[in-house]
C-alpha cells in the first residue's frame, strides 16, 4: 500500500495548486480526480449528449476510456487515447463535469481507476469524495476550505490575467451553484471526513497552507 493524502474540498479552494506543492515537497504524485471527471464530460460533451439526458450519459460510460498517464511529472489525461489535457479547463467543461459527476455510474466507472493509483504509489489524491469514500483509509486528510468571497476573487484574478472578460458576481454565483450541488448529490456528496483536518486558507497565503498540510504528512 503506498502512502495516501486525500485533499477534498470546495471548488476553487486551491487544492490542486497546494497539492501540487505538497507532491513536490514530499516526492509523492500527485492525482487530480476532478480532470478524470473533467475527462468523462468532454467525452459527453463531443457526442453531443447533455446532462440532463442520464440514460445516454450511462450508456456512453460503456465505451469511454479515461486513463492517466505522468509526462514529465505531470498529469496527462487521456480519453480514448487522445491526450484531451489542453480541454480539461474550459468553462463548458467544468459545467458539464459538474452537473454528470453526480450520477453513481459516472462516479463508479472512475473509482477503481482513482483506488489503483493509490494502491501502489504514495499520492497525494484530491476531489470531493477521497477521504471520506475512494480512500477512507488514508494516512492523512485535509479538508480545505475557503469562503466564496476568496474563492470568487481567485477564480476572477486568474481569468483576468488570462485576458479573459469576467464578472465577479456571475463567478460567485456560479461557485455557490456547484457547492450547492457538489454538497447535496446523494452519491459521494463533497462533507469532511470526520477524521479530516480543516483547513481554512481565506487568510492565508499559499505557502502557509503548504507548510501547514506538509507538516501533517510523513
Ligand atoms: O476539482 P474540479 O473543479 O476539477 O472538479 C470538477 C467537478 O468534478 C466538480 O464540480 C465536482 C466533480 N468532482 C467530483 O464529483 N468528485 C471528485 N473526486 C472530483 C471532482
């Protein structure tokens, strides 16, 4: 069994920019669940199947390959073998991954994929549902937070400096949307594990929450 740190929590919440960190600092790999799903909708997405149309959803789970495969370091996303990465962040995408990520087949088709990786690898995993259902029994898990406001000015600084055109109460509504939806989905709902550490990085710089979480680990 390798060593396992799960990190659930919020969109927007930074967790794979400190995940990253915390991989790198402890020579662990680091997984991002949610481009797995993110992987699934742009399947969806390019048969021109929506959301709400559940039964094709599952079916199409039928012949979807999502795996994961390390270039570099980094996390490449593979959907029947074409290497989808440059998609897994736009807009649409994210959308999409919210709305199918709450259908349990969906959620099925990816949990072994998620429990293989961290069966023999130390990794540092996050997404919703690690620490209190992929892997219950990891050797740590964090719960990081951060309130709306934050994660609204996170996402609306990134977009920004991209030069993409935003407004700041559209991104907030559209975070609490997804909290909304992410907590309240009957399979696998976004909750900390009663055994997670919380962690509120509002106030916080991101080198703080890195030295926090780091010093957590082995
Ligand atoms: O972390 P992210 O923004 O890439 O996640 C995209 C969506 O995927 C998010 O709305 C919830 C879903 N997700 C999930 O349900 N379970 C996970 N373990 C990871 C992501």
């Amino acid at each position: 069994m390798g060593y396992n740190v799960a990190i659930d929590g919020p969109a927007g919440a930074g967790k794979s920019t400190i995940a990253k960190l915390v991989a790198e600092k402890k020579g662990f790999i680091y997984v991002d669940t949610g481009a797995m799903y993110r992987g699934l909708a742009i399947h969806f997405l390019d048969r021109g199947i929506k959301a709400e149309e559940t039964e094709k959803v599952i079916e199409a789970c039928g012949d979807a390959d999502v795996s994961i495969r390390y270039e570099d370091g980094t996390q490449q996303v593979y959907l029947n073998g074409t290497n989808i990465t440059g998609r897994l962040r736009d807009e649409a995408v994210g959308r999409m991954t919210s709305k199918c990520s709450v259908i349990p087949e969906v959620r099925e088709k990816l949990l072994d994929l998620q429990r293989d990786l961290a069966k023999t690898q130390d990794v540092i995993m996050d997404g919703r549902d690690i620490g209190t259902c992929v892997l219950p029994d990891a050797d740590v898990k964090i719960y990081l937070t951060a309130s709306v406001e934050t994660r609204a000015k996170r996402r609306y600084d990134e977009l920004t400096a991209k030069g993409e055109s935003c407004d700041f109460d559209e991104i907030a509504r559209d975070i609490k949307e997804r909290d909304e939806r992410d907590m309240n989905r009957e399979t696998a709902p976004l909750k900390k594990a009663e055994d997670a550490v919380l962690v509120d990085s509002s106030d916080m710089t991101i080198e703080e929450v890195v030295h926090t979480i780091a010093g957590l680990c082995r």
